[in-house]
C-alpha cells in the first residue's frame, strides 16, 4: 500500500524545494542590479526584457508554491504584488524616457523583500525520510530511528521493504524473495513499485544492507544498491543489521581482521555510518583511511578528517530495540508456550539456541552431528530447559547453492526436530522475540553474542568438537 504525507492530500514544502525558491529570489534580486544599470545607460530594451523574465520567474515560483502549499497561500499574494510592481516598471520605462533607475530598483526590492520574507517565515519544510529493510528479521536495525521519524510532525518516513535475490554458483540471480508482509502490524508498509525515488528526492535514505553486487549468496535488487541510491539524496546512511564483538581498537591483528565489515560500498557510498561504538568508531576510522588511501596521492590527515565526520558511533538501534521490549509484552504462540510452562504453571528456562552459516559451511557433517548431540542433550532435560532453535536466516539460501548434498540432510534434521516436538522452532522475522524472551544464548560465534553482552544476559559458544 501507499502511505499518505500527515495532513493526507495536503502537502507542504520539501527542504529542496525551499532552497530553490531562496534561489531564484537571490536571482531575480541579482536581475535588479542590471535593470537599474540599463535604465542609467538609456537601454530601456534591455530593461523591459530583464523585467519580463522577472514575471515569468515570479509567475512560475507563484505557480509552483500555491500546487505545494495550497490557493491563497500568502507568498502568492505577495508574488502577485511583486509581479504588479514588476508590470508598472514595464510601462513606466516604455512610456518615459529617462525613468527615475533609483525608484524602480528601490521599488522592486521593497517588493521583492516581501516575498523573500514570506518564503523564509511562512513556508514551513517537511523533511522526507525513507527506510529500505530487505529482511524483515534486520528490521531492528532501523527501527528506533524510523519511529522517531514517524512521530516527528514535520517528517514523512516511508518504510519500504526492498526485493532481494538469492544466488547461483556463478553469481547469476535467481529467486527473489519480498517480505514486505512480515514486518510488525504498526509498520505502515509501501511497496517499492509505488515510490518514484526520481520525483520524491528523500532528504534521507536509511540502509542497513552495505554488500551491493559483492555478497556471494544473496543481492538486493540492483535499483537499490548504494552507489544507486546515492544519485536520490542529500543524505545515504549505513547502520549495520549487525553487532561485532567489541576489539581493542589498538589491536591490529583483531581490526585486521573484521575490517572487511568496514571495506563494504555502502560504507564507501553513504554519506553517513552509524556504527554501535565509539570504539567501533575508531576501528571504522582508522581501516577506512587506510583503504582509501592505498594507491593514491590522497593528503592522509584530510581522509582521516572525511571518515571522522562520516563515520558516528552513536550506538546501534538493535540494543535499543532490545532493551525497550518488555517481556510482559511480548506475543507469544501458544505452541511456545506448551514447551515453555512447566506442570505446575511456571517456566522453564529458555535458551536461544543459534546454529550459523559459517559453522556449517566449515564443519559439514559433523556440525549436523553436534546439532543432533545437542537435541539429544536438551531432550533428557527438557522438564527443567526449553530449548529456542533460532538458524541464521540465511542458512537454506547459502547451503542449497554452496552445498547442496548437506542441505539435504540439514533438512531432515529440522524435520526431525520440529516432528519430534524437541523444543522450539523459530524461524520468524522476530529475532528480538527470541533475544527478550530467552534467559541465555548456546551456540555459534555470530553477531548475537554481542547483543546479548550488551544487555547484561548469559552467552556460551558451542564447541563442535566437543559432545
């Protein structure tokens, strides 16, 4: 569906259609300058002429505002007046020769005054923001700032879930998946095909996927690739979907190694990152000057200064999201709730159990096996423990391209699972669900662990080697 501005049909002026309006104002100032010249000069052709591209620049400003801001809007009325001060210096220079240059300058600036005035006191901007999430599971990462956005008066958020593919072997697109249906009920959803990003020009684009054409397993439809998306706004920003364990930014060997989270187009094409840290911060400072300084004759302490105001570390909006949602309000099936409650009424504890992508690709087999071993384990506990299984969403896509044979068995192993009535099987678009309801985490390092430490609960890593 499309979503409607806050005043439904009534519309109201965007920020870049104000500065243009200032612009042509500073013009048609500039244009007086050489009207009172040519009238000095006895030019009173050129004059008229000057003066008659002042009315059709004032006419299409008047005719511009009033389609945005609404007949009778007051600027009008004052552009009407400029427009009569600017017909009745036409007729004056036609009629005398030698008109008084002072006057009409002094007239039409008085005029002209007006209308500046009113443009800058009484057309209010609205600033347009759009949010585009690929996976509705990801939306928390933008979620904090899309509801300050959507509350703020002045503001239109457009939350647009973006198409996006998985991919062959050889890096051709092939199915495309579009969540746009999975995301929470208060989410005002507007599909992608009905949004002009031509004609819109959004103050600001929140993005939170930063791989463009360079992830080997999935890609977002190419229109929304960040070096694309750029060419719309004023304002691209990056903020991860995910959360790094924290390093010591001192500790070359542990930046070097994540610094291909930073190395991404979308930190190279977005005009702002928002990162989880000011630590986080520093790493993404320090990888991105070097990177782009590699082969050029660029001045270092200028690129350090350009990352240094790109780059902020005010903190990701996962926590935030995390630490705001409460339990007690939480939705839960009832089918959870029948592995959670223990006879007597009580809970159990919930582990949020997480199996990766990487893990399998690594293990192969004997990560199935460590799977199952744990299954078996929670099983003989399950009057004291509810096991959450959680599988990185990305899982069926990765393995079916990459290893085919192990998705097969990987599928009976979910099937057995879920048949078996083991625990719970949770593969919804709600992690923070599973992150709030759960009393700690089990399994693969991934970007949840740090979530977790964040907010203060309890994260073991599952040893595959280890029973």
């Amino acid at each position: 569906m499309r979503m409607v501005n806050k005043q439904g049909e009534q519309k109201t002026m965007k920020k870049a259609q104000k500065e243009q309006a200032e612009k042509i104002i500073q013009l048609l100032g500039n244009v007086h300058s050489g009207i009172k010249r040519a009238v000095e000069n006895g030019q009173q052709d050129s004059a008229r002429e000057l003066l008659s591209q002042c009315q059709e620049s004032a006419i299409e400003l008047g005719e511009t505002i009033e389609a945005i801001e609404g007949e009778g809007f007051i600027t009008v009325s004052f552009l009407e007046n400029y427009c009569e001060v600017v017909y009745q210096a036409y007729t004056l220079i036609g009629q005398i020769s030698g008109a008084n240059a002072r006057r009409i300058y002094k007239n039409l600036k008085k005029a002209l005054i007006q209308v500046e005035n009113s443009v800058k006191n009484d057309i209010q901007i609205r600033t347009e923001a759009v949010f585009l999430p690929y996976k509705a599971s990801m939306w928390d990462s933008l979620e904090s700032i899309w509801k300050a956005a959507d509350e703020d008066p002045d503001c239109d958020a457009y939350v647009i879930p973006i198409p996006y593919y998985d991919k062959n072997p050889d890096g051709s697109f092939k199915e495309m998946h579009y969540e746009g249906d999975q995301y929470p009920k208060y989410v005002p959803v507007t599909w992608y095909e009905d949004y002009d990003f031509a004609e819109h020009q959004p103050d600001m684009i929140y993005i939170h996927n930063p791989y463009d054409e360079c992830n080997y397993v999935t890609s977002v439809h190419p229109f929304f690739y960040s070096k694309n998306l750029k060419q719309f706004t004023e304002k691209l920003v990056y903020i991860p979907y995910f959360i790094l364990e924290e390093i010591d930014p001192d500790d070359k060997e542990a930046v070097k190694k994540m610094a291909h989270f930073c190395t991404v187009p979308g930190v190279i094409y977005a005009d702002q990152v928002i990162v989880q840290s000011e630590s986080m911060r520093r790493i993404y400072i320090e990888v991105m000057t070097e990177f782009s300084a590699k082969g050029s004759e660029i001045n270092i302490a200028a690129n350090r200064k350009y990352w240094e105001g790109k780059i902020q570390g005010s903190g990701s909006p996962k926590v935030k999201k995390v630490m705001s949602t409460k339990k007690e309000g939480l939705e839960i099936p009832e089918e959870w709730l029948k592995v959670i409650r223990k006879e007597d009424g009580s809970w159990k504890k919930i582990i949020f159990y997480n199996t990766s992508v990487t893990a399998l690709l690594q293990h192969g087999e004997k990560m199935l096996t460590k799977i199952q071993n744990v299954f078996e384990v929670f099983a003989e506990n399950s009057n004291e423990v509810a096991l959450l299984w959680r599988p990185h969403p990305l899982i069926k896509a990765t393995i079916e391209s990459m290893r085919p044979e192990l998705w097969a068995e990987y599928e009976k192993l979910v099937q057995r699972y879920r048949e078996a009535g083991i625990g719970i099987y949770d593969d919804t678009a709600d992690m923070d669900r599973a992150v709030v309801l759960s009393d700690a985490y089990y399994g693969d390092r991934s970007s949840i662990v740090p979530l977790y430490q964040k907010i203060g609960k309890p994260a073991m890593i599952q040893m595959v080697d280890m029973p």
